[in-house]
C-alpha cells in the first residue's frame, strides 16, 4: 500500500484546540498513513483569550500536539507548519510531500477551494465532523502563563544532537522557530560530546544529520534561515558570536544558561535570554530500560534488533540455509545472542571452536604453522600451545598478519563445510559466530551481519571480572579490534547486551520474528515463480 499524506487544518478558534485535540488527530489519523501535516487557519486566531499572550497560547498548542501524536497518531510522522501561526497574511501552506488528503473541521465550500491547491492530483477532501468538547471549568480553560520570552527575536540559539527527530526535538525546535524571525543557529553536538551517550555507535554521522536539519526547519518554517554547526566542546559559538539574541534549553540543561552568560560578560558580549522548554513524556515508551522523556537514546534503543540496513543479495552462495554472521567486539555479549538464537532453532557454527580444530596435530594448518613459527610453539602433546604462539606474535604486526593468512582460510574452509552438512540437513537458519568475522572477510560467506555492541566501560569492567585483565590490558585489547563504529555500518542487525537480559532477548526475537517472516515471503514468492513457470506453454518450435 502507498503511503498517504494528509494535511489537517485547524479551523476552531486557538483557545479550543488544546481540548478538541484527542478527538481530531483521532479522526485525521484515520485517513492517513505516513505524513500528517498540521496548519492553523486565520479563522483560528480570532476571539484569542486575552489573559494570555498569543505566542504562549501558540506554543501550547503545538507542545500539546506533539506531546499526544504519540498515542493519538501512533506510527505517523507529525510535522506541526508554523506559516499559519507566524504568518499575518492568510495563504496555504507549503508541504515537502504531495498531500493525498486534505482534512478539514466542518464544512465551508471557501475553505475548501482555498486549501484545493495543496492537494496532489487525485487527492480527496475529508471534512470532519464538528463537535463541542466539554472542558473542566467551563470557559476557564487553564492556559500556560506567559513568559518574558514569549517574543520575537532576530537571532535564537539552540544546541542538541539531532540525530532522529522525535517529539523532544520537535517541541524545542518549534519553540525556537515561533521565536524567530530572522537567524536560527543550531550546534550540533560531535565528537567528545557524544562519547557518553547511549548507544553511541548508533548516532548518524554529522552530515546526515545536518542535512536532516535542514529538511526537518524548512519542513516547518521556510522564512529562518538556518545555521547549523558542529560543535565539540558544550559552549559553542554562544562563546563567541555577538550576534546571538536569545537561547532555547530544556529542563535538564537550563543550568547552562547562566554558564553562558559569564563567558559572554567575560568577553564583553550581549547577554542571552534563556527560553525552558518543559521535558515531553514519552508516549511511546516500550521498557523501563528507557527513558521516561523522549529521548534519541530510547530512539536508538528501539532500533536493537531491526533490520537497519537492508540486506544486500548475495549470489556467490546458496540461498538455503540462511547464513548469519554474527560478530562483536570482546565482551559484547555475542556468544549469550548466539545462544539465544539457538533456543530460537538457529545452527549455530562457533568459529572459535573451528580455530581449535584447525589447529589439530596432523592437520596442514598445523604443519604450516610449525612451519612459520618454529618446533617451540609445540606441546609435549604435539599440540599447538597457543600461549607460545601468542607469545611470538603478540608485538609484531607482520606476524599476525602472517598467523592470520594461515590459520583464517582453514577456519573458512571448515565453516563452508559445515554450512554444507546442515544443507544436507534442510537446516533453514545458520549462525556463524565469528569474533573477526569482518576482518577475516566471511561475511562474504553470509546472507546478513549481526553485530554486538556494548558501552566501552562495561566491555572493561565484564572483561577484568572474566578474564581477570587489568583495566589497563582489557583497554589494549579493545583497542586491537575492529571499532564498535565500524562494525555497525556493515551491520544489517545491532544487538546491545548492556541491559538485563530480558532486554536482550526481547532484541533477539525481534530480529528473528523479522528474519523468518522475510524467509517465509522469499519462499512463497520463489514457490509462486515456479508454479508460474511450470504453467506456462511451451515455445513454439521454429
């Protein structure tokens, strides 16, 4: 099914919205699919409430629609247009999606052709029907109190990292821009200002998300014009930009306003005003591992366990079974995954118990090894003494890498057969649990990556309580492998084991719910290529 696009026009004067809100975004969440956009129609501002100013009323409602798109819109993108709250001249919004539908509140033949325009050829007219919500005190609605930055400001600041929008983000930002009337400065956090978040390796790149910025404020506002910055250390150019007005914080950053300001003073620059923006509870909280406000880091949380990047063909080997390769840095917690999917009826091949394997006296990776590295890596058992090998090869990349180009293709070759003997089996699913499966280059033997990755000072802790390693040695062997970053951007799935393991496995039957739901449509649609085949006629012969 195509997605729909709908555009709601909000038509019932200002000081009634907030009341009439569940009811609406109920009936206009009906008709759409996607993208619901919201405008507030000229009609809306007349009769204001005059114990409030208009920007706080305005403010209210848009906090208050994003505050319950959550639940009275679940699963669309809510984009609130601010050119009906700014704009003293009455015109239709512009939309970054065609509209496939344009919803209005009661019936008026004008306003329909006046909001025609924005409708995408084919597009329909839904008008809802009117309703007089009751509210607690009669016409004493209880309003917001109006605030001395309930103003227009020629520059306004605001910082954060923008990775995915969420409601959070939509709240603060549409405070900025209702605040605005000529330079929005956006500094987007980078660098040392994300090592300490959640699922850090998650968090698109800065690009990404200052092109994300950009669509999302000229989405909402096309009259700003939008300065977005990377900034490394918390102050940013509020440190030294003279040309700055007034800065949006939320609750748990407020502090740093006045931070801000002595540096200014210090420098002789014009003091800030500081707009609060009230945390949004976050309707959509799925576990008590998260965050009760909506945050980036639950949004990331969310994304365990779901396909991010959608699986590239791979021709080079049979489509039966379908082989995962799944992969992590020490301590991430990928062999508890891998058990985890064999509970679930995954095969799982332990390449680590493969090494040992081709490590076997009387084996050719055995011999090549002595070989290379001399009789004294040899046990009284004859056996490799892995100890004495690691000894020689612990402080010379050369011969690692030479350790590596013998010891690797062996294991591959091992891994190969056993995908054949579980084929044999008509197994459907293989787990291929391989610590360098990318480095080694197997997933060039897999179907999808599955990666494992945990927080760098739990990864310390887990690994000094297990292995008993220093802080010192387990930073050195972390710091050996594969980045958890990159990893995850050759990733398909990401697994985090940092939470309890309810929370894992929640993560993992996620994946394998999406896994084998993906396994059933390839083969109904392989079963319905043959049938097909085998009903059509013959060619006829020349």
């Amino acid at each position: 099914m195509c997605p729909v696009t709908g555009l709601l026009v909000l038509t019932q004067p200002a000081g009634s919205i907030v009341a009439r809100l569940p009811r609406v975004l109920r009936a206009a969440s009906q008709h759409v699919t996607k993208t619901l956009y919201i405008h507030l129609d000229p009609q809306a501002k007349t009769h204001l409430p005059e114990s409030i100013r208009p920007l706080t009323l305005y403010n209210h409602i848009i906090s208050s629609i994003y505050g319950r798109s959550g639940s009275l819109c679940h699963g669309l993108d809510v984009r609130v247009l601010l050119a009906g709250f700014k704009d003293s001249i009455p015109k239709p919004p512009r939309t970054r999606l065609p509209v496939d539908v344009l919803i209005l509140e009661g019936t008026g033949q004008e306003r329909e052709r006046h909001y025609s325009s924005c409708l995408a050829a084919g597009g329909q007219v839904v008008m809802l029907p009117e309703a007089q919500e009751k509210r607690e005190g009669g016409d004493n609605m209880i309003l917001p109190v109006s605030l001395s930055t309930d103003k227009v400001y020629p520059n306004v600041v605001l910082g954060g990292t923008f990775d995915r929008p969420h409601v959070g983000h939509l709240v603060m930002l549409s405070a900025a821009l209702l605040r605005c009337n000529g330079r929005l400065v956006c500094g987007m956090a980078d660098g040392p200002l994300l090592r300490k978040k959640t699922l850090t390796e998650l968090i698109r790149p800065l690009k990404e998300r200052m092109a994300g910025l950009a669509q999302l404020v000229e989405e909402l506002d096309p009259s700003v014009e939008l300065h977005a910055v990377p900034i490394e250390e918390p102050l940013g150019p509020t440190a030294w930009d003279p040309n700055m007005d007034m800065i949006v914080v939320s609750e748990e950053t407020k502090g740093g306003v006045a931070a801000i300001n002595r540096v200014r003073e210090e420098k002789g620059l014009p003091l800030l005003e500081g707009h609060v923006v009230t945390l949004v509870e976050d309707e959509e909280r799925q576990s008590s591992e998260e965050e009760t406000k909506a945050s980036s880091s639950s949004g990331r949380m969310r994304l365990l366990g779901t396909i991010l990047q959608e699986p590239t063909p791979n021709p080079a080997i049979p489509a039966q079974p379908c082989v995962i390769g799944l992969t992590g840095g020490s301590a991430s917690g990928k062999s508890s995954v891998a058990r985890r999917l064999a509970r679930l009826g995954a095969a799982v091949v332990d390449c680590d118990k493969l090494g040992h394997e081709a490590y076997l006296p009387e084996t050719a990776c055995h011999k090549a090894l002595v070989d290379a590295f001399g009789s004294e890596i040899v046990g009284e058992d004859g056996h490799i003494n892995r100890r004495a090998l690691a000894a020689r090869v612990f402080n010379s990349e050369a011969a690692r890498q030479q350790l590596n180009s013998i010891v690797w293709p062996e294991i591959e070759r091992l891994v190969e057969q056993r995908v054949a003997q579980l084929r044999a089996k008509e197994t459907s699913v293989v787990v291929l649990d391989a610590a360098v499966l990318l480095e080694a280059g197997w997933d060039r033997l897999c179907h999808q990556v599955w990666v494992c990755v945990l927080q760098r000072e739990e990864a310390v802790r887990r690994i000094t309580e297990r292995d008993g390693k220093t802080p010192e040695e387990a930073e050195r062997r972390l710091d050996s492998q594969m980045a958890q970053r990159q990893m995850v951007g050759r990733a398909n799935v990401v697994f985090c084991t940092q939470w309890a393991g309810e929370y894992t496995q929640k993560q993992v039957e996620r994946a394998w719910a999406a896994l084998t739901a993906h396994l059933a449509q390839s083969k109904a649609a392989a079963t319905t290529t043959t049938n097909q085949t085998a009903a059509a006629p013959p060619k006829a012969r020349v």
